[in-house]
C-alpha cells in the first residue's frame, strides 16, 4: 500500500504560517526587544557628533541583535519544548530541519523589523542618513550578525533544558552584553586612558557584530580589520551552531 | 509470531536504552488491520519508550519496526504518514486557536481541509463554538477531542493512543471509547496503552502485559483470564471473590508500587 508524504514546501508553509501567526499574537513581547535600541538611538545624540552616525546605530542594532537572539529565540524554543509542541510536530511526517528553519525565519523577519527600525529612528530622532549601498549593506550584516546570536540563543537552549533556567541565564548573558559592550564603547570615546577594554571587546562576539555593521554603514571604511571581524563572527557563528546542534534536546523528558 | 500481510503494525526484537539502562528488552508484538491492541503494564515498565521508539520520537538499539510495510528507520516519513499519534501529554502552539491548529496539522499531514470540512469536523467532536478558542482554554475532555481528531486527521492505517482516557470524566471516556471502535470499524488499527483494567476489557481485541521491558503475558483479555484464573498467585490478590483481568495483571507484574 502507497503512502503519500506531504510536499516539503507545503509543510514549510504551513509551519510559516502558524509560526508568523505566533510572532504577531505575541506583538507586545517582540515590541519590547525593539524598544532598547530605540531608546539607545534616541538618547545617544551626543555621540552623533562625537562619533559618528554608524557608531549609534550599529551598537543599538547590535543589541537589538543579541535581544532577538538571546531573548526572543531561545525563550520560544525552551517553552515550546517544555510544552511538548515539538514532540508533537516530530511525529508528524515532516523533515525535522524544517520545524527550525521555520522558526529562523520568523527570527529573520524581526531582524530585518529592527534594521529597518533603527534606521528610521536614527532618521527621525538624530537625522542620521546613510547611502543606499550602506543601508543595503547594513541588512546583510544584521542578518550575518543576528546569526550569531540565534546560534548562541542554540548553545544556551542546548545546554540547559528549565525553560526558568534557560530565561534567566539569557538575560544574564544579555546583561552582560550590555554592560561590556556599550559601556567599553562609551569608555572608548569618552575615556581614551582605557581603550584597551574597547580592544578586548573588539573581538567579543559583540565587538565584531558592531564592527562590521558600522563598516556596513559606511562601506566606504570596510578595510582588513572589518574583514577579520567578519571572519571571527561567521566563526562565531559556526561554532555556536555546532555545539548548540549537537546539545539540542528535542524532549526535556 | 506473526507476521502476515495484512499486520498494519510490526515490531521485533525491539531493544531501547537510555544510557546503560535498557528500557525495553526484546520486545515482539503486531498488531491487524481492524484490531485495537492494548499495552499494559506498571508505571515505568516500558510503554511508553515502546510507543515513542514506533512513532520515531527515540531511536531504538536493536530490532525493527514496519507500519504499513514501511521500516520506521528507511522510511520514517512514510510510516509516520500511516501513524496518527496521540502522545501522552500533548500541547500546541499556545498562540493558536482550535481551527488554526487543525489547519496547521491537516496541512503537516498533506490533507486539504476547506472550510467546510473544518466546520464538519468541528461539529463533529462537539467544538462548532470552541474553533476560536485557544488549545489551554478547552477543558480536558475537549483537549482530547481535538488531539484525537488531530491523530485521525489523514485517516491513517494506524493510530497509537498514549493513555488517551487518562484524567477524563467517565462520559468523556466512554464518548473517546466509541471514537476508538468507530477508528476499528473502518479497517485500522490501533495501539492504546493505558493503566485502566476496565478500560482494556472494554475496548481491546487482544492485550500484551509489559513489565521491566519485556512482554510477560499477550493474549485476548478473556483468554488471559481464563488462562491464569486458577493460578494461586491469581487467587490471592482477587477481590470479592471473582477474577478479573487487574487480579491477573497484578498477579504477574506484583503489587509493587513503582516510580
């Protein structure tokens, strides 16, 4: 007896579907991972002409970058699999890469929400404008960037299985990403005695998301250390997604 | 054992490990086309590993398991297309509603569901007023409801139901016992494991008595009392004088409590 298997395009429509349905009814939440950078945009007018445009929207899309990751993603995933939704998809006849790609899309879609977001807000609140080819180039970097993140958000959901535990240790990590890299970069230009935090910093994972999405602003300044930036982040990104692939438990049972 | 043609479910040899602790030892069973078959046993005695090593949620050690002819290691998509499965705790995206759901799993399923047949469906398990309403704010009689026609979505030649009746009121329970004769009377088979005595009895052609994972006992339920009424193991554990099919279940599996 034939038995027909779903089409794998039908199957990730549907998930999309049900997914984007799940972002949207869950608007408010998503509404505040975007309003950090707002306010960093919208409070950083002074940096504007201390540093630059690209400085103020990079680092406020880099932390609207390591919220969607840290906060967003993994929070979605250790609940659904507290709740045994993933159990259930799995006994359906559909490839399991399919339920996560799902998932990283709808991830893309905010990370794309929020680029354009601070865009407009360094537009509207510090008359930042940039060239096409920077915005353009900007999106690829917050998706390169956001990549990074999702992957760590993977290491933590990987490792930890409480979704209690995996929500704390998330906002400790974005925590700890606040106070290292905003802090080290206001310290970089207000405080010139102790750059070499700011250098140590360069080479977190959230010194190179912010290097190459301000060289992204101005493409005209990508040169060799952007370039290595963009090669330890995709680095980043690798190993994280490893480990959080081979850590991942569908089950918490 | 057997192994005609016509067994919609086969397992054999099935051996499941969670670490060095073996979960389920050598575990043989099939199940016909058109015959509810129940898996009983204490709490922890492998059941559910059972269940969940068929339905491709554990990846077992050693053995096979065919549904439909299709080896759930070669072919898990397809035999996962011939299952419908009713886990033992199952939740949805808590963000949907009842007909989003429903939508959600007739497409995983590759089953067209227009609105009419939607609202047919809904009608049918008594939830025409519930469709807006969100899987966590449904009672439990009716969460079963939609998880059971979930399961049955795609008219599967197998249905596996993980202790279905657990938690619901006896009208619910008889009302889910009818939908499981009403699954047999079109030809497919099922594999329901519960804790419930009456409730193999009541619904299952044949059972098998699983304990520290291994098949102890697999015979009708009658059969089985017939078979083990006389045994002074039997005798000793029966109540009011008659035996039933808990004295022999207790009788063969102990009256240890387990974890």
């Amino acid at each position: 007896m034939e038995i027909a298997i779903p089409k794998t395009s039908a199957v990730m429509k549907a998930l999309l579907k049900a997914d984007y349905t799940t972002l949207w009814r869950n608007r408010r939440a998503n509404i505040m991972v975007l309003i950090v950078p707002i306010i960093i945009v919208s409070t950083w007018k002074g940096f504007v002409n201390l540093a630059g445009g690209a400085f103020v929207l990079s680092n406020a899309i880099t932390l609207g970058l390591v919220a969607i990751g840290l906060m967003g993603y993994t929070n979605s995933i250790a609940r659904d699999r507290d709740k045994g939704v993933f159990q259930r998809l799995r006994v359906s006849p559909v490839p399991l890469w399919t339920i996560m790609v799902s998932r990283l899309l709808v991830q893309l879609t905010v990370i794309i929400i929020l680029t354009l977001i601070v865009f407009i807000s360094g537009y509207q609140f510090d008359h930042i404008s940039i060239s096409a080819s920077g915005y353009f180039v900007t999106l690829l970097t917050s998706i390169i960037g956001g990549a990074v993140y999702l992957a760590l958000g993977q290491v933590i959901v990987g490792r930890i299985q409480n979704p209690e535990t995996v929500n704390s240790t998330a906002r400790l990590i974005y925590f700890a990403f606040i106070m290292v890299g905003m802090f080290s970069q206001i310290l970089l230009v207000t405080e010139p005695k102790l750059k070499w935090v700011a250098d140590l910093v360069t080479w977190t994972p959230y010194g190179t998301v912010k290097d190459i999405l301000a060289a992204g602003l101005e493409p005209s300044k990508w040169n060799n250390h952007t370039s290595e930036a963009l090669l330890i982040t995709l680095g980043y990104t690798v190993v994280f997604a490893v480990l959080g692939i081979k850590w991942f438990k569908w089950s918490n049972k | 054992m057997d192994t005609q043609p016509n067994n919609i479910l086969q397992v054999d040899n099935l051996n499941v490990f969670y670490g060095s602790f073996q979960a389920v030892k050598d575990v043989s069973f099939y199940v016909k086309q058109g015959e509810i078959f129940g898996l009983l046993g204490p709490n922890g005695a492998g059941k559910t590993s059972t269940l969940s090593a068929i339905e491709g949620l554990i990846r077992q050690q050693s053995g096979s398991v065919t549904v439909a002819g299709y080896d759930t290691l070669k072919n898990p998509l397809h035999a996962k297309a011939a299952m419908g499965v009713q886990l033992q705790s199952t939740s949805f995206q808590p963000e949907l509603n009842v007909s989003e759901i429903l939508q959600l799993y007739a497409a995983l399923y590759g089953v067209t569901l227009t609105q009419e047949k939607l609202h047919a469906m809904l009608k049918e398990i008594n939830l025409a007023e519930a469709e807006g309403k969100k899987f966590g704010q449904l009672s439990g009689g009716q969460q079963q409801r939609v998880s059971l026609a979930i399961t049955t979505i795609h008219d599967p030649k197998l249905v596996l139901l993980d202790e279905p009746t657990s938690g619901l009121d006896p009208q619910s329970r008889r009302q889910l016992w009818s939908r499981i004769d009403a699954i047999r009377e079109k030809g497919h088979g099922v594999v329901l494991t519960t804790h419930s005595m009456e409730e193999a009895e009541a619904v299952c052609d044949r059972i098998s008595i699983i304990d520290h994972g291994r098949v102890i006992a697999t015979d009708t339920p009658q059969a089985m009392i017939d078979k083990h009424k006389d045994d002074p193991g039997v005798i000793a554990v029966s109540r009011r004088g008659k035996v039933t099919l808990e004295d022999v279940f207790i009788a063969l599996t102990g009256l240890d409590i387990r974890g």
